[in-house]
C-alpha cells in the first residue's frame, strides 16, 4: 500500500489532514518558497495531533549549500523538533553537486534514531543513482523525489529507475505537483509514498506593504484543501 504523506504549512492544514488521515504530515512554513522550518508552536500543535509528524528544517530559501553557521542552526532545530515529539526530520544539503554527507551526519546522529527523510536536493542531483546508495549507507529513512522533473508526473522512468535501484534499502517517495489526477500514475512505479501538499489559495487585504514581496493590498496566501487531499487519497486507492 502507497502511503500519503501531507505537506502542511498551518494550523489550518493540521486539520485537514486529521480529517483526511494522513499517514504521515510533512510539517513546514513557506511552501510556496520551498518550504522552511515551522515555529516550535506549530510543531507541538501537529505532534498533538497524533499523526506521525516529520519537520522540515530548512533554515532559508534558496540553494542547498550551507555554511558552518546554517549547519549549527539546523542541527539545533533537529534536536528541537526531536525534542517537541516529532516523528522524524526532513533535511537536505549539497556540496559541490553531491550529498553533503556530513550534514546528513549530523542530523542523523541529532535526530536520535527518529526518521530522516532527504528532500528535494536529491533532485539537484547529477547522479542520483548513486546518491541512493550513499544515502541509505547514512542511515536516511527515505529520498523525496520528482525524478529530476518539476512535477514527479514527468518523470515515472525515472522514478522506476529508482526504486529498482533502492531495492529496499531506503525508500523512495514521489513529490512534486501531485494531484488526484496524476497520484494513481505516480503511485503505479512502485515508490513507498506519495508526498502532495492539496493546496487552495486564499485571498486577503493588508492595508500597507509588510516587506519587499508582500505590498499592500489583495495579497494571496495557500493552505490545505481537504477535498483536494481526499480527493488524492482516493486515487491512492484508500478508503
């Protein structure tokens, strides 16, 4: 059986993937940025929740390469979301085009035998037939991947390939644009998981400008959609 793990960025989408019964809740801020680490306030509301919650920590926007600095602060932040009841960490880091195996070291050992999932740095990947093997030698629970595509749709060979290649070892989740039309083909090259975020946008007022991207005015935000995450469930085939 596929399991459904459900990017959730607020308390909104904490509900809706109760309501859903999410296997598991990808728990981060800004996805519309990549997503980054959420508030200690938001992690011990989805742990409460009862779902299995695995935190992003992604201290900004942008590449995958980090500095001692950034490596300190999300370290700190894997031992904090261990500390808060989560499930598991969700990390990622690149050095020179490959795995930045020492900050997959240091999460690992700062995540005390919880899960650790790598995340879409895996698909800046020149060979990422190899980073699974290097991956599963460090100790990750599973690779969040859209097969090197924008959307994991584009990319089923691909996907395939990789699952024939965990064998496994680690497991291989498919991440990236899905929707209920596409998460039955994307499940169908056998990966272990299927990662969406169902998100609807919502449009409010902000009467001044709060920063250079966000003016005054009719500004859009997303949460989660529960019949859209229902909808993606169903097409996995779960009731």
């Amino acid at each position: 059986m596929t399991a459904f793990e459900l990017a959730v960025q607020d308390a909104a989408g904490v509900t809706v993937a109760a309501h859903v019964r999410a296997d598991r809740i990808e728990l981060a801020t800004a996805l519309a940025l990549g997503g980054l680490t959420p508030s200690a306030g938001l992690v011990e509301l989805a742990v409460a929740s009862g779902i299995p919650v695995h935190v992003l920590v992604r201290p900004r926007a942008g590449g995958f390469a980090y500095d001692a600095d950034d490596r300190a602060l999300m370290t700190a932040d894997v031992r904090a979301a261990i500390r808060a009841g989560a499930a598991g960490v969700v990390v990622g880091g690149l050095v020179q085009g490959r795995v930045d195996a020492d900050l997959v070291r240091a999460a690992r050992d700062a995540a005390e035998g919880r899960e650790v999932t790598f995340h879409r740095a895996f698909d800046a990947l020149g060979d990422r037939a190899r980073a699974v093997d290097e991956l599963a030698e460090l100790g990750v629970t599973r690779v969040l991947t859209s097969g090197g595509a924008s959307r994991a749709s584009d990319a089923l060979d691909e996907l395939r390939a990789l699952v024939r290649r965990a064998d496994g070892a680690i497991q291989i989740m498919a991440g990236g644009g899905v929707d209920a039309g596409n998460a039955a083909d994307v499940a169908a090259t056998g990966v272990d998981a299927v990662h969406a975020s169902a998100k609807r946008t919502v449009v409010d007022a902000v009467p001044v400008a709060l920063g250079s991207g966000a003016g005054a005015g009719a500004v859009a935000y997303e949460t989660a959609d529960e019949s859209a995450a229902l909808a993606i469930r169903s097409a996995l085939g779960r009731v």
